[in-house]
C-alpha cells in the first residue's frame, strides 16, 4: 500500500510529499521545492529508500530543490510534461525574483503525459495532464490508496491561480472537472499549499467548481 508524510517546504509552504511502498520502502518525493537537508533527513529517519523525484510542475516552491537532490543522490527526475519547459528554464530568474536561494538547473529524465503511469515499489499511480496554472501541470492519482497529489491545481476551498504566463481559467475549469472529479467523490487530495480535502466536498462548496 501507498504511505505518505506531507512536510510544507519553504517560504510559500509548498506541501512536498513524500511517498512509499511499505512492501518495498522505496520512496519518491513529490515536489521538493526546497530546504533539501530536511527532506534528506525525513526520508532517512524512516528508513526509507529514496528512488526518484517527481514533480507537478516548475514553480520554484515546487520544482526548486530538484537539481540539488537529483545531482547529490543520483536521482531521476519525473515530469512535468513538456508544457513546463519554459518554467524549468525560468528557475533561476524565479528564484531571484522570489529571495529563493539559487535554483541549479535540471534536465527531467523522463517527461510524463496523460494516462501515464509511475511505479513506486508495488505501487503504482496514474498521471493526468492538469493544465491551466500552467501548461505542463501533473497530478499523480494512487486509485489504491484513493488519494491524488494535484499541486497548485485545486485547493481546499480554491483554485490555482491562472494569471502566470502560460495560465488559463478555462483550462484549469476542465482539467478539475473532466480529469479530478471522476477520480471519485471519495478521493482525498494532497493540494501544493494548505490542508487535505476530498474532491466530493470541493464539488458541493468550493466556491469556484462548486455544482460542477
Ligand atoms: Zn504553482
Ligand atoms: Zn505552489
């Protein structure tokens, strides 16, 4: 079964995942956005075995810290897709502009589409492309576990914001409604920011896809 222990990584908060098999303890961190030396130090005090890095997009309080941890430990990186190359090539200006200590560069290993699958020991979750807080956002659904890491697509109460380049409200609107929602009203999500939610109370009182 899929386990995992949400640690909210820098200024902003972000809410880096991380993520293992009990079977295997092998471990990935979804989106380590920073203060990399505490991340090192949580998977190491569980014992966990740390195989790769995955990410929902290239904001720097989610993708920050991923050139650092993938170069000291040899890891590959998973995602974005592709729509996010202009962000992953923005990092260094997105931490300067941000008071973010420097952001070192990174190729993903592997880029992840829609309908896409990542392993994690005997567990395995299912990718959907999630544009419109940026164009190449990810989330990584665990049916198994019934729960969903979605980023800065939808909050508990709220929705990523759209007015980034490469952003768009309508697109955002769909990825939630046609891509989250089947997931099942039962599904509990891991959002970037602030705390966990299901997707059946966002669809009766998120204010921006509420009766959706
Ligand atoms: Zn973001
Ligand atoms: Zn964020």
């Amino acid at each position: 079964m899929l386990r995992y222990h949400t640690i909210p990584v820098t200024p902003f908060q972000q809410n880096c995942s991380l993520v293992w098999c009990d079977q295997t303890q092998e471990a990935a961190l979804i989106d380590p956005g920073g203060e990399v030396e505490r991340l090192k130090a949580e998977v190491a005090q569980r014992g966990l075995r740390l195989v790769a890095l995955w990410l929902t997009h290239a904001h720097i309080d989610h993708a920050g810290g991923t050139g650092t941890l993938a170069r000291e430990l040899g890891l590959p990186i998973v995602g974005p897709h592709p729509g996010d190359q202009f962000w992953i090539d923005g990092l260094p200006q997105q931490s300067r502009m941000f008071g973010f200590p420097p952001a070192e560069a990174f190729t993903p290993t592997r880029w992840l589409d829609d309908g896409d699958t990542v392993q994690l020991g005997q567990s395995q979750l299912t990718v959907r492309h999630c544009p419109g807080h940026t164009p190449g956002h990810v989330v990584f659904h665990s049916a198994e576990a019934k729960r969903c890491f979605v980023g800065d697509v939808l909050f508990a109460g709220s929705i990523g914001r759209t007015d980034f380049p490469g952003g768009d409200h309508a697109t955002l609107i769909a990825s939630i409604t046609d891509r989250l929602w089947p997931m099942g009203d039962d599904t509990v999500f891991i959002p970037g920011h602030g705390p966990e939610s299901s997707f059946g109370h966002e669809r009766r009182s998120n204010p921006f896809v509420g009766g959706t």
